[in-house]
C-alpha cells in the first residue's frame, strides 16, 4: 500500500503534484484526469492538492505554465540582435512542438486549447510576450528591429509562432520539422526587419 505523505523529501511539493498531473495527462488524456488520480500519483492528500489550486482545471493550466516557461529558459536568451532573437523564437517553437504535455493538449482538448488561441491570453503567453518585448527593446536599440511598440511587435511574434506550432501537424507532408523552422524563421525575421 502507498503511503501518502506531504513531506516533499527535497522536491517541491508543488512540482511532485504537476510532475503527477503530468503523468495522469499522458496516461488518461487531459479530459480524464482527475484531482484524486493526481493527488495518489503525487503521494498526498486531496487536502493538500486543494490548498494549492481549486480544481484540476487550475492544475493543469499551472502544468502548462511550468511546461512553457521551463522552454523558455532551457533554451535562454542568446544575444542581442534579431537574428539571436529570432534563434530563440524558434528554438522556443521547436521545443513546444516536442512537449509532449503541450502537444497533448492541442490534440486531445481543443476546446481547452482553442480558449487560449482564440479567446484570452494565458499566463504562459503573457510571461512569452513579457520576456520578448523586453529583448525586442533591446534589439531595437541594436538598430537590428524595426520601430514600433515592444509589446505590440512581441504578441504579433506570439500569434506567428503559436501558429506554427498548433497548426505543424496540419501541414507535416509539405513543411517537415526542419523546413518549418526555417520558414518561421524568415517570417519572423521579414516581420522584424527594420
């Protein structure tokens, strides 16, 4: 018998219930997962999931928030100009489309997906447009990005990008892997372009 204890023996508590999230995910497909299935895979309580998110939906946004800003830094700021800039939109892309918790989403729970597509930016996509405005500022200091608002440039880069990644799959038998991050990549770099 499992024992279900809330001491975190070194991991964060908070990171054992969303690894668990994530196991559930790939396991049932994210319109099963349950909070009791999370809670048994973390080794804790239900008490103790609900102290930390209300409801499985709340865990699983936060699942997809730690996913995506685990991207963005693995893959980390590589330099000042708009070419460095664009390297790492597209690294950032490439890693999303490997995710296999973020792919699961897109292909298992459009309806979830489609609300952050098409109706509301979630925290992920403002901690992206956040993070990109401010190197877009600094890249446009370096001469190397066009005028105009960070903020507005860098959610434009979102839709581009987000785009590619959901609809990747769609288009797979003309633009592989390889030819899709090159043809982001000029899009990108003709969009910023000064």
């Amino acid at each position: 018998m499992m024992s279900i204890s809330n001491d975190d023996g070194g991991e964060s508590l908070a990171d054992r219930i969303l690894d668990a999230a994530a196991s559930c995910v790939l396991a049932f497909g994210i319109e099963r997962v349950t909070l009791a299935e999370i809670a048994r895979r973390a080794g804790v309580s239900r008490p103790t999931v609900y102290r930390r998110w209300p409801d499985t939906q709340s865990i699983l946004a936060a699942l997809l928030t730690a996913r995506v800003t685990r991207v963005l830094v693995d893959v980390g700021e590589r330099g000042v100009g708009r070419a460095d800039l664009v390297a790492r939109m597209v690294a950032v892309a490439q890693r999303l489309r490997q995710d296999e918790i973020v792919m699961s989403v897109l292909h298992t729970a459009p309806e979830l997906a489609m609300v952050y597509i098409a109706e509301r930016l979630g925290t992920s996509q403002q901690i992206l447009i956040d993070a990109l405005a401010g190197q877009l500022k600094l890249a446009q200091e370096h001469g190397s990005v066009r005028a105009g608002d960070p903020r507005q440039l860098a959610a434009m880069c979102l839709l581009i990008t987000q785009s590619a990644v959901q609809s990747a799959q769609m288009v797979a038998p003309i633009l592989d892997t390889e030819a899709l991050a090159v043809e982001l990549q000029h899009a990108l770099n003709g969009y910023l372009k000064p």
